[in-house]
C-alpha cells in the first residue's frame, strides 16, 4: 500500500466513530469470518441490511483490511516454521530498501519485520521441514543483499499462535 492511501486510510480511521455494535461485530469477525450476515447480524442483534452497511463501512473505513481462509500449514506442507533474525551491514535507507524487496520474494516468508535491538529485522518463514529450510537458506537467504549476520531460531512447539487482534478503539 503506498504511503499516501495509508495516511489517508489512518486519518479516515482516527477520526471514525465506532460503537459497541461495531466493536462486537469486528470481534466476531475475527474468530469467524465465515458467518453469514444473517449470522452476524443475530449475534449483534441488527437486521441483515443494516448489519452490511456496518460491516461495508468498516471495510470502506478500513478497519476490515481484508477476509482469507487460514490453511492448516502442516496440510499444506508448510509445518515447519522459522523466526529469523537479521543484521545488515549498512543502515542506510539504500540497504533498507534493497534488503526490503529481496525480503519481499522470500519462498514461505509470511512477515518482514524492522525492528529495534541486535538486529535490524525479523522474519517469519514457513517451509515444509529442517531440508528444506536448509536448501532455502543455502538458495535464498545467504544472498540477500547488505546482509551481515543471519541467525535461525526453529520452531519446536506452537504455544500461542492468533489472529485476533486486541480493540482498543
């Protein structure tokens, strides 16, 4: 998203107006996006209309960004997940950039973070097992450009994995 829609996007949201019935509908939207308007509209207590103009407006609003099917990565051959953290050589916006959209076409890579501390981002890469992983690191990741330092960390167990994010509006 570029940056002009974005700070479009936050203005039109900061100054929203959001109500219980809003918040409600966003909770169960999270836990279940599948549910019909019908659905949703009993649990929140509206009409089917008038429960989609509120869910078409937190859309147009963008407090919905989007609704996907999560996969069972282990179905899909995707089990194994690895945190990653890495360190560039240079912190220049050139190097940010570069390493940004080589990140970008990463196989498996669900997030790109920068972050603050030891290093400089943290990614979040999903393969089928250590092999593969391995033949990723050896083929993708060891020729990231400006990269200084890669550290691995593989995922042993899933404590808490959600989507659900906390209202705070």
């Amino acid at each position: 998203m570029d940056a002009i829609k974005k700070r479009n996007m936050n203005a039109a949201v900061e100054g929203a107006e959001v109500d219980r019935t809003d918040r409600a509908i966003l909770r169960l939207l999270q836990r279940d996006a599948s549910l019909s308007n019908v659905a949703l509209a009993a649990k929140v207590h509206l009409s089917p209309p008038a429960c989609l103009r509120r869910v078409e407006r937190l859309k147009r609003l963008g407090f919905i960004d989007g609704v996907v099917a999560r996969l069972n990565p282990q179905a899909v051959g995707a089990g194994m997940l690895v945190m990653i953290g890495v360190v560039l050589d240079r912190s220049t916006p050139e190097s940010f950039s570069a390493f940004e959209k080589a990140a970008a076409k990463i196989s498996g890579c669900m997030e790109c973070h920068v972050v603050t501390g030891e290093f400089d981002y943290f990614m979040l890469i999903r393969t089928r097992d250590s092999e593969s992983f391995n033949r990723l690191h050896a083929e993708q990741l060891l020729y990231l450009p400006g990269v200084r330092q890669v550290r691995s960390f593989m995922v042993l167990r899933n404590v808490l994995s959600t989507t659900e994010l906390p209202l705070a509006i």
